[in-house]
C-alpha cells in the first residue's frame, strides 16, 4: 500500500481574507514530449467532477488540444461558461499511475483543479484538520 501526504496552501480570499487549501502535485505525461511533466499547485477538490487544466499545460500535454471531445463546464469561473476539451490523459500521484479524463480548457485563466469522480475517489483520501491531505492507494 503507498500513500504521500502534502500539506495545505495558505491562499487570499477575497471574503475570507486568508485560508488553508488542500493542494497536491502530481505529474501527467506529455505525449508529445514523451516524458512526465510535474504539476505543482494542484487543488484537490472533492466537490469537482471533472479535473481541470489550462490550456498552456494542455499544450504541453497533447498535439492539438481542441482534439478532445468539446464540453461547457460551469463552476470553474464564477459566472461563466468555461469552454473546455476533454482527453483521456495519463497521471501519476505518488507511485500510482492511472488514466483519467482531464478537461483542458480554452483558456489560462483556470486553476489546476484534481477532481474527485476520477481522481480523489482512486484514493482513501484524508483532508486531516484543513492542515494536511493524506492519499493511500494500494
């Protein structure tokens, strides 16, 4: 059984003031420079059911990024529509590598978001006191 744990952030918000998020980093595997890429600043979060990524990343991950199967996926941008492609794309978190659907979005102005339909619920995830997430695997 493996597990890593990675400690929370401290970010700004804009009604909170400061907070604790829970950030990870994984690595994905960039098909046309066939090697992985570590991503670091990746939120984990439990309420998303698709994983996110700028297009920049996107770029580096696949040929042509509108190749994947076209989606609008609200929540990402408070207030908008964000248009986004979806790819089965390769990660890795810790020692454990799987596939996943990741929506590369038609923009950079989106945060790296790790959701849980496909990410999280591969794991025994742990958000330990809003200090420290903990994922095990087997």
């Amino acid at each position: 059984m493996g597990e890593i744990e990675f400690p929370y952030a401290e970010e700004e918000s804009g009604i909170f003031g400061s907070v604790m998020r829970p950030r990870i980093i994984m690595d994905l595997f960039s098909i046309p420079r066939a090697e992985w890429l570590p991503i670091d600043d990746v939120l984990a979060d439990t309420g998303a059911d698709l994983s996110v990524l700028p297009r920049f990343i996107g770029e580096l991950l696949v040929e042509d990024t509108t190749d994947g199967k076209y989606s609008e996926i609200k929540g990402v941008i408070p207030g908008t529509t964000l248009v986004a492609y979806v790819h089965q794309i390769l990660a890795r978190v810790g020692s454990l590598e799987f596939e996943a659907p990741v929506a590369i979005a038609d923009s950079n102005d989106v945060p790296v978001i790790f959701d849980r339909v496909d990410g999280l619920d591969r794991f025994d995830a742990n958000f330990l006191n809003g200090e420290t997430v903990k994922l095990c695997w087997r």
